[in-house]
C-alpha cells in the first residue's frame, strides 16, 4: 500500500512538472513574439496563478492520501506512522509537525503482555512442556509400538566341580511385541494449571522358546501367549511454577496417578496345573495381563531452558506403588496360589535432551530417559529373584506443525540396557480447541 502511494505521489509531480515545462515553453515562445513589457509580465502573472493552482491540487490529492492510508492502518490494527511521500525541499509546516511526531515515541492502547508460556519442543517423554491456555482443551490420539527381546538360562541340579553339571539347564528366548493405543485429553483451568487424563488400550503377544538340553530334547518349545484389553487410566496435573525467560528456565510441576482397570496380572490363567512351585509347567501366563495391577502415584519436576537456537530440558520423578495385601493368582482348574502381600519397588526417574527449531513449522529433538527400579518385596521381605533393575532408553524426536492447531510427533526409542525394550515407536497427533 505504502509503495503504490508513493508512486502515485511521484506520478502526480512529474505530471506537473511536466505541465510546468510546457508552460515555461509557451511562455518564452509568447514573449518572443511579443516585445511589450506589460504583455509579457501580465503573462508571467497569469502562468504564476496557474502554477500555484496546480501545486495546491497536488497537496490536496497527497493530503486525501495520507489520510486513505492512515485510515486503512487503523482498520488493519498498525499504528499509524508518517508517510514519505513528501518531496524534499517542499515541506509545509503540518508536515515537520508531522515528521517530529513519528520521531517521538508514541503510545498507542496498551503494551503486549510479555510470553510466559516455556517453548515448544518435539515432545520426548511423557510429560509435555507446553500447558493448555486457560479455558482450552486438546485431544491427542497416540499409538505406541514396542518390542523387546531378552535370553534367559536356568540351571536346575548340582555342580560336582565348577566345569560339571549334574542336572537341568533350560535356555529361553523371550520376544515381545506390544501396541498401545491411547486418547489423551488435556484442559487448562488457568494460564499455569493444566488437568490430563489418558484412556489406554493394549495389545500384547509374547514368544518363548526353550530347549532343555540337559533333558535329551533336540527340538526347540515355542510357547505362545497374547493379550488385548483397556490398559491403566492415568490422571495428571501440571503447574507453572515460575515465569521463565531468555536467562531463566521454566519450572513446571507435576503428580500423575495411575489406576489398576487393565486386566490384572494375578487375575490371567497361569500355566500350572496346581502350583506352579515344583511342577514341571513353564509357569507362565496363558493370557497376557494389559496392567500392572498396582496404583501408583508419580510427583516430577520438569524444566526448560531457552538458549537460541536450541532450547534444553529434563525432568526428575519418583514413582510410588502402592502394596497389594492378599494376593494369589489363578492356576489351570480355576484353582488359586496364594501368593502373600506384594510391594513393587520405586521407580526413580531422571531425563535431558536439547531441541533445535529447524523452521518456524519443524522442531528436532534427542535425549536420554533413566530409570531405576527397586527390588519388589514379598510380605515385608525382598524376593530372592528380585534385584534392582536399570533402564535406559536413547529418544529422537521430530515435530511437524501441520496448523495452527494441529501437531504431528514422531519418537524413536533405543534401549541403552537389556532389560529396556530394543525399539520403540511412537506417533502422537495433538489437536487444540
């Protein structure tokens, strides 16, 4: 707008310098003609009116130009600023007021409130960093993949010396693959506080394989075992507890709840006639549990810290699961092992990465997830098979914003440990209201 202003201002000019020019012209032409004094200055009178006329339409047209764009400023929301149309040497006195006024600072409705929401990241870990506005909810369908893979050897008998075994020795392959899906609603009761709730569903399938070789079996035994049902829903709040900055990261607490509505590991069938202590069954479930069949409750600090043009962050949590007094589980024949009261042991949890904005649509992101897991107790006292256990996990991430209300986030997982799944696979899709 401004740029075809000025090209009209400048079109006005050399039309009438242009007619200013003719005009000398005629003039001279006139006066050649003519050697009266008295003729030729009457002319030169009549070509000065003219002159004048034809300067004061050009004002008024530059005048009607300014305020047409002054006006469509105001509509558009800008403020409003001088226009340089103005040729130089030509300046009237509205014109310097006008020059002194942009050179002042003016003040126009009220200062933007300064950003306190913490920067977006290519999400890694289960706990986001940026909070629902106040008043807004967000949907986020998810679905997971993971597979994990693990070798176990089990020596039954006695060792005469260390190079000879007398006995059994039972080597197991386990292979797992498990889908989740999930649909996360996520609601901002303020600026600051957020409300989650996550509705899970899980499908599993287990492979083991296992040759007892102490036992004159050549052939492998594969032993197949799957599962599908409504996982653990999971409630969580988040706060802000602070306003970050360019020199100062952004502090968000958390507490997150997790039931037990997932099918319950102590409720699926076990392979075991009686008990399975003595017998000669594998011991293991014929149909998979989608639960841990334990609450838990998980309080975590998340932090990030802006440092353009990456932006770091980590969090820390602890997750307790409440003990389970009476527990059997259910054998072949209906018949149930009683089993005591079972405490899984704490989780401590800790996490870092650095996201980098590739452009104003794509966010990259790496980090590393930990945990340690304690021993599980048995009626007060820790089991003898129950040792405490390392997780690991390497995660890249990469966000796309398809809209303004629209995200696509894709997460790929490594397992740094064993006992850690191999590869993880995960697509989240938020959609804001």
């Amino acid at each position: 707008m401004k740029k075809n202003h000025g090209s009209r201002s400048l079109g006005l000019l050399a039309c009438t310098s242009l007619a200013m020019a003719a005009t000398a012209a005629h003039a001279q032409g006139a006066a050649a003609a003519s050697d009266d004094p008295g003729v030729r200055i009457e002319r030169l009178q009549q070509q000065l009116t003219e002159q004048n006329r034809q300067i004061e339409t050009l004002r008024q047209a530059v005048a009607d130009q300014e305020a047409r764009h002054r006006e469509l400023q105001r509509a558009l929301g800008q403020e409003p600023r001088a226009v340089a149309g103005r040729a130089e040497g030509a300046r009237t006195p509205d014109a310097d007021s006008a020059s002194d006024t942009s050179q002042r600072p003016v003040r126009v409705g009220t200062a933007p409130r300064q950003d306190t929401q913490p920067p977006a990241v290519a999400p890694l870990f289960d706990q986001p960093g940026i909070l629902t506005p106040k008043g807004k909810y967000s949907l986020e369908p998810s679905v997971q993949y993971s597979y994990s893979s693990s070798n176990r050897v089990a020596l039954v008998g006695y060792t005469i010396i260390p190079a000879l075994l007398i006995g059994l020795v039972d080597v197991r392959e386990v292979k797992r693959s498990t889908f989740t899906g999930a649909l996360t609603t996520r609601y901002g009761l303020s600026n600051r506080l957020e409300l989650e709730a996550k509705l899970p569903y899980v499908y599993r399938s287990d492979a083991t394989i296992s040759r007892e070789l102490g036992g004159g079996s050549a052939t492998d035994r594969v032993f197949n075992s799957s599962g599908r049902a409504m996982g653990d829903v999971e409630l969580a709040a988040r706060y802000q507890l602070n306003d970050g900055g360019a020199n100062k990261p952004y502090l968000i607490g958390s507490m997150r709840f997790k039931s037990r509505t997932g099918k319950d590991p102590f409720e699926v069938v076990t392979d075991c006639i009686t008990r399975c202590e003595g017998s000669e069954t594998t011991g293991l479930p014929l149909d998979l549990p989608t639960g841990s069949g334990f609450y838990s409750l998980q309080p975590g600090l998340t932090w990030l810290f802006p440092s353009d043009p990456a932006v770091f962050f980590g969090g820390v949590s602890y997750t307790y699961n409440f003990k389970r007094s009476d527990v059997s589980r259910l054998v072949r024949g209906g018949e149930r092992e009683l089993i005591g009261t079972i405490e899984p042991g704490g989780i401590f949890g800790i996490n870092f990465g650095m996201g980098l904005a590739l452009n104003d649509k794509s966010t990259f992101s790496m980090g590393v997830d930990l945990n340690s897991v304690g021993r599980t107790r048995r009626n007060g006292t820790p089991l003898e098979s129950s040792v405490r256990t390392q997780l690991a996990s390497l995660l890249l991430g990469y966000s796309y914003r398809y809209s303004d209300k629209t995200n696509f986030n894709v997460t790929v997982g490594a397992g740094l440990t064993r006992d850690t799944p191999d590869l993880t696979i995960g697509l989240r899709i938020p959609i804001s209201f």
